[in-house]
C-alpha cells in the first residue's frame, strides 16, 4: 500500500479510507456525533480554505484542551469541499456546539490575512451502538448527507459529492488491485508467490476433495544456481525467471506455477492428475529444460518431487510433506530426476516409466 492511502495529503486528514479504517478498528466509539462540513468555495480557493479549516480545527484542540475539555476529534475529508468530523462520545447537542466555536475559529484565521471568504455549511446527526459496523456506519454517512438540491441548481450536494467519489473510488479500487498484485506475485520470476500458492493450493484441493478426484503435486527444484549465482546474482535471478517460463510453457491451463519460496524451487498443482500423469508431467518438464538449457553457459537441470492424492495423503500438509521429501530423494539420487517419497523413476522408453534401482 503506497503511504498516504489513508490520508488526505493536502489536509493530513484521514480520507474516505481512513474514515473506514477508524471506524473498523472501532476508535468511533459505541456512540457520538458526526458533523458534515462544506466549504462553500469559491473558484480557485479551495486550497486556502483547506488550509484555513486545518489551522481552525488545531486552534480548537488547542482551546478545549486549555479549557479541560476532554473532546476527541477526528477529522476526515471524503472529497474536495466535502469533510466530516467525527466526535467520539458526544451528544449531537455538544458537537453542534463544538462546531460553533470551529466555525469561530475559522472566522478568526480569515480575520487575520484580510480575505473574504463564504466559509462553510454544517449538518449534525448522531449515531449509536447501530454504526459500530462499517456498513451501518457508512450508511449512516451517506444517506444523512445534507441536500438542497432544487430545479434552479440541478445537482444536489449528495448527488454532486457521490459523483466526486466514483472518480476517487476508482482510483482507489485500483492502487489496491496493484497492491494486492504485488503482494501475491514474485518480483523475480513474475510468477505467483507462495503466499498465493498456499491460497490455490487449499482452493484446488478442497474442490478435488470434494468430489474425490486425483490431485497431483510436483514440488520442482533447480540443480545448480549457484554457478550462475557466483558469477552474479542479477545473473542468477534471469536464469530463475528464464526457468519459470520454461515450465510455464508446458502447463494447462487448469494447472498453476508458483515460485515457491527461495532459489530455484518452483510448485505446480495439477488439478485432476493422478500419480501416473504426474510422473508424464515431472518427466516431460525435466526433458524439456535439460534440451532448452543445453547451450546456455551452465547447462540447467530439474530435480522433480510428485505427490498425489490420495495415495500419497488426504490432506494438504501430507501432499506438501510428501512432495517436498520426494524432491530431497531426486537430489540425494544424482539430481535431474522425478521421484515420489520412497522411490526415484527415469524414462525408459517413449511410453514407460521404470523405477531407478541404479
């Protein structure tokens, strides 16, 4: 998430965001009082009278707190001239007093630098225990915003603020698309990362549980980065990307790649694959980079650990368990092998698989 998602950066109130964030961490407390604030702005003003709320509402904090008055403010713009100030533990009868001396103090900053200024229009509603949810509290929000629409003026202010929000919405929908694409993908490969893997993997298993169907893992791991690695890691990391693509180019597209989670160690489900197309797939992917990689400055092989369900376990951590344990076996065995748990094959012939007894 990029700083400031939350904050408003002309103001540092929270935004609309940050207004559900406070409220699903429950700082709103069980009941209070919400103001709605417009400044009524002027063409090309709207960044002084920004300012000028801000410095108002510190000389308030600064006032009640002089006084002894405990009153907790929380500020927050929702869009442009729209703001709302959220007053935690107060009746609507105290925040409408509350604002009054906001409104004094806004008059008092404009007072000083000589300017003119239409200043603000202000609604009060309360709200109780009903907001502690996010949706209920929104709801509140929303359909308690103030509206003078009238034929001479077309839009009214909800409608006008709701059309500022899409804009906002959209921009924010996607900020949090990359961000969850970020958090999901490999920045070295392109591919998904294990905390995507580990999603797929219990969606796709439980579906193949529930109807009792062949899943098949392979657990993949390259057999010698290191010598790319010793010449430099920039080096090592194409090679990793560079064989991300090679088994990428082999899947269907039911099946799902992850980098798994460091060097070379890839994961591929194969939804609906029982041990024996497993093997077909671990051994087709194993030739296939020994050919690609034949001309490259080292040579790349794969080391390929299967595990399917349900001769190999009936639940996820026993397949992962499994796979991984049948990995390590290819790699005691000589590398550049498919193996399972117990027992390594190599390809015979065109259509046959034969344990490794060598």
């Amino acid at each position: 998430m990029k700083p400031g998602f939350y904050k408003d950066p002309q103001t540092g109130f929270s935004n609309l965001f940050g207004l559900m964030k406070t409220v699903k961490e429950n700082r709103h407390g069980d009941q209070g009082a919400i103001v709605f604030l417009r400044l009524t702005q002027s063409q090309g003003w709207l960044g002084e009278q920004c300012q000028r709320l801000t410095e108002a509402l510190t000389d308030l904090r600064l006032e009640l707190k002089a006084e002894g008055i405990k009153r907790k403010l929380i500020p927050a713009r929702l869009a442009d001239a729209w703001f709302v100030l959220l007053l935690p533990g107060t009746t609507p009868e105290q925040a409408r007093m509350v604002t009054e001396r906001l409104r004094n103090a806004y008059e008092r900053r404009l007072a000083a630098t000589d300017g003119s200024d239409p200043g603000f229009s202000t609604k009060v509603v309360g709200y109780g225990p009903r907001e502690k949810r996010l949706t209920a509290f929104l709801r509140r929000v929303f359909l308690q915003l103030p509206d003078t629409a009238s034929p001479e003026q077309g839009l009214g202010e909800e409608e006008e603020l709701l059309t500022i929000l899409v804009s906002h919405i959209a921009e924010s929908y996607l900020l949090l698309d990359q961000a969850q694409n970020l958090a999901l993908s490999d920045d070295i490969s392109g591919l998904p990362n294990h905390r995507a893997a580990q999603t797929v993997l219990g969606e796709k298993f439980n579906h193949s549980l529930k109807e009792q169907a062949p899943f098949s893992i392979l657990f993949v791991d390259g057999d010698n980065l290191r010598q790319y690695n010793d010449v430099s890691y920039q080096k090592g990391n194409s090679m990793i990307r560079q064989l991300g693509e090679i088994l990428a180019s082999q899947l269907r597209r039911e099946d799902f790649l992850a980098r798994w989670f460091s060097g070379d160690e890839f994961l591929i489900v194969l939804p609906g694959a029982d041990r024996r197309k497993a093997f077909y797939v671990g051994e087709r992917l194993r030739l296939l980079v020994e050919e690609t990689t034949k001309d490259w400055q080292f040579p790349v092989t794969i080391s390929v650990g299967v595990a399917s369900f349900p001769e190999d376990g009936k639940t996820l951590e026993a397949l992962l368990r499994k796979a991984e344990e049948a990995n390590a076996l290819a790699k005691k065995s000589g590398k550049n092998q498919v193996c399972e748990a117990g027992a390594c094959y190599r390809k015979r012939t065109s259509g046959v698989y034969r344990q490794n007894t060598s």
